[in-house]
C-alpha cells in the first residue's frame, strides 16, 4: 500500500534494535514510501547485528551512536548529511531504557544514578539531537520529528517507575524545542504516544502481558499494532501533516478516552460471581 509519501526525502531512524522493535517497522514503511535514511543505534546493540538485516533491506548506512553522547550526536548528523547528500527532512526518536526497570525495582526504591541514566538515555537524548541538528542547521525547512511515548506521561501505571518521569519529560522536550524550531526552520516535533507493544523494551516491564490485556480490552480498536504505529509516524512526515506540532498524539485505539469497556465490566461482573 505504498504512495511514494515520502519520495525525496531523507532522515534518519533510531532505536531498531530487532524485527519487534517499533522503529524497525518505522524503517521499513519509510523504505516502501521512498524515503532514504541513516539507521543508528548505541554502540552496544550494534553487536547483536540483527540491524544489518535492516540495512541491506532499505539500502540505509549505518552510524552507531550513543544517543547520550553529544559527540557521537555531532558524528550522527554530519556523516548522515554526508552520506545522504544534503540537509535532513525527518528523525525518529524511538529509544527507551531504565537500568531500574532491568534491575525490578519499585518506585519507592529506586537508584538515583540509574534514575539518572534512564532520563538521559529515554528524555535528554531526544533534547540533544535536537540541539545538535539546530547547531548544525540539519533540518530542511518543513522537517518533521518525532519521539515514541507512552500514556504513562499523564497517568500513574504500576512498574513503570522511572520511565514515567522520562516520558514526561520527554513530551515537554518536544513542545519547547517545537516551539524553537518552528520559529527557526517551520520544522515540526510531535511526540506519538503508543499502545503496549511486544517488543524488547515492551516485554521487559514488569506485569507488561496484564496491562498490555487490559489496555486490549479497555480500547474500542484494540491495542494499536507496531505496524500501524510506523504508519501513523509515516503521515507525520510526509507533507500532509506540515501543520501538526508540539502535539502529544495518541496512538492507541481510543484507551486514553474510555472510561470502561464492555469487555473490563463483564470481566468484573464474572469475577464477582
Ligand atoms: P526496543 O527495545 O526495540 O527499542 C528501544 C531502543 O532504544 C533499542 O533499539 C535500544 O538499543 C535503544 N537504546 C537504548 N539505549 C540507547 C542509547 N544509549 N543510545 C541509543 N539507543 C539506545 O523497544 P520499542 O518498544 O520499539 O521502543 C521504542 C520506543 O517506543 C521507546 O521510546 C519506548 O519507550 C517507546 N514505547 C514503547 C512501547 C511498548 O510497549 N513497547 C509503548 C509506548 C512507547
């Protein structure tokens, strides 16, 4: 079902780590509408070598970077620029990890060095892409960004401890660096805020298969898939979507606006017997 949306463009996609991964899918729609990238990721996950699969599928080069490294950001955005030919036209953020999540710890006692890792691998790295491109002045005009979210930003969810700081955090990123960049380059930043989805940094929340089932029943669509995900960041940067920004946009079947489902009532009916 592909349209050419973003035949011409360039840009660069983080955060696939395998087939699961949200950006992987991301990767792989923005190859099918025309779009040529840069795939980057930490260092570390590079080892695992599954990305290679993914670069040879979408002819995309790989550029590892430590997204909490502001020097490996600068090598990010000068050699993508170098090796797609010119200034970029679109960025996924798509990365996520709390060294308190691996580790099972409860919100009452959390490490505070870890907590500071898992802002500035999950939130901070977002600002300084950002800082980094508007340095290099890396964006085209009409650009569009966009960083992965989670509903934890405005509700209170069990086991989700650290990260729930991070996406908030994360969201507030987005609006303020919005607000710059629309003023400097009319480039547009949104965060989508997505569905429990089964991937590495899904599955390894604590109680993650029990709310990824409630949030299925709770949602009139149903929890919203990885693909239908890379579909939605597809719109957002493609040219029909030049004047959304600074927006944290849902993407989750309609779970953020149900108050109970029919599903949830006669699971609590059955349960009261
Ligand atoms: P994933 O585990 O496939 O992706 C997370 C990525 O972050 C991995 O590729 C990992 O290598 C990368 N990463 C970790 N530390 C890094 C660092 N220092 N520098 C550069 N990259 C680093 O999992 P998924 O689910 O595709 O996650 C992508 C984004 O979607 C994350 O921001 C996550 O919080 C968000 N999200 C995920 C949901 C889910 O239920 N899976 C729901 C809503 C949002």
């Amino acid at each position: 079902m592909a349209n050419n949306l973003l035949a011409g463009k360039v840009g660069i996609i983080s955060g696939a780590l395998n087939e699961k991964s949200i950006a992987w899918k991301v990767a792989q729609r923005a190859h099918a509408e025309g779009a040529r990238f840069v795939l980057t990721n930490a260092p570390l996950a590079m080892r695992m070598g599954e990305i290679n699969k993914l670069s040879e599928e979408c002819n995309a080069p790989i550029i590892p970077a430590d997204a909490t490294s502001v020097e490996d950001l600068e090598k990010l955005f000068t050699g993508a620029q170098e090796q797609l030919g010119g200034k970029l036209d679109f960025m996924l953020h798509s990365i996520g990890m709390s060294p308190n999540i691996r580790k099972g710890k409860n919100y009452g006692e959390l490490n505070y060095q870890w907590f500071q890792q898992t802002i500035d691998i999950s939130a901070l790295s977002f600002h300084k892409m950002l800082a980094v491109a508007e340095k290099q002045d890396a964006f085209n005009e009409w650009g569009s960004v966009v960083a992965l979210s989670y509903i934890a930003a405005q509700r209170a969810f069990l086991d989700y401890t650290d990260m729930t700081q991070a996406k908030a955090m994360l969201e507030s990123i987005a609006r303020s660096y919005g607000q710059r960049l629309g003023k400097l380059k009319k480039v547009r930043v949104n965060t989508v805020s997505q569905s429990p989805t089964k991937t590495t940094a899904g599955a390894g929340i604590s109680g993650f298969d029990a709310f990824y089932e409630f949030a299925d029943k709770m949602s009139p669509l149903g929890n919203a898939p990885a693909e239908a995900c890379a579909d939605y960041c597809i719109s957002l940067f493609s040219d029909l979507t030049r004047y959304v920004t600074m927006q944290n946009l849902m993407h989750d079947g309609g779970f953020s606006t149900t108050g109970i489902s029919q599903e949830m009532a006669d699971l609590m009916e059955k349960a009261n017997g």
